[in-house]
C-alpha cells in the first residue's frame, strides 16, 4: 500500500471519527505521542506508517545513540492530564 493512497483531508478523518478532535500537524512541528504520561492508541494499527531512525546522544552520554520509531502517518487516541 503505497503512502499516496493513505493520504486524506482534515474533513475525511472528521467523517471517520466523529467526537473527536482532528490535529494536523508537519512533520517535526509537535510529537503528542511523546508527551510525558500521555496515554497513547492507535486507532488504525493497520494504516500506521513508520520508519526506525537512528538518534545520536551527547558525546558526554558515553552512548553513541539509539534506535526510534518515528510516525510518519498515524491516527491515534491521545489524553493527558493537564
């Protein structure tokens, strides 16, 4: 399934998922999904695309990096408390 074909508006994911807020947002702008204490589903595990990336630590860590999962299309519950 190519990207392209998973695209849609802003209006198309209000028709999919009424009661709920609909936050678009560009790529890097905001991760939610990393907020702390954040409760965090998906709703569409079968449409997520994702892609592993490689972070570099501070060279005073002692630990080169880590490996991530970075979202780059998703649908996802998400709630905190304020």
């Amino acid at each position: 399934m190519s990207l392209s074909s998973l695209q849609c508006s802003t209006a198309e994911l209000r028709k999919l998922y009424p009661g709920h807020t609909v936050v678009a947002s560009q790529a890097g702008a905001t991760n939610v999904l990393s907020y702390p204490a954040a409760y965090v589903q998906s709703l569409r595990p079968d449409l997520m695309v994702s892609e592993s990336i490689f972070v570099p630590f501070a060279r005073r860590m002692g630990t080169p990096g880590a490996l991530v999962e970075r979202v780059t299309y998703g649908c996802f519950q998400v709630a905190w408390e304020v």
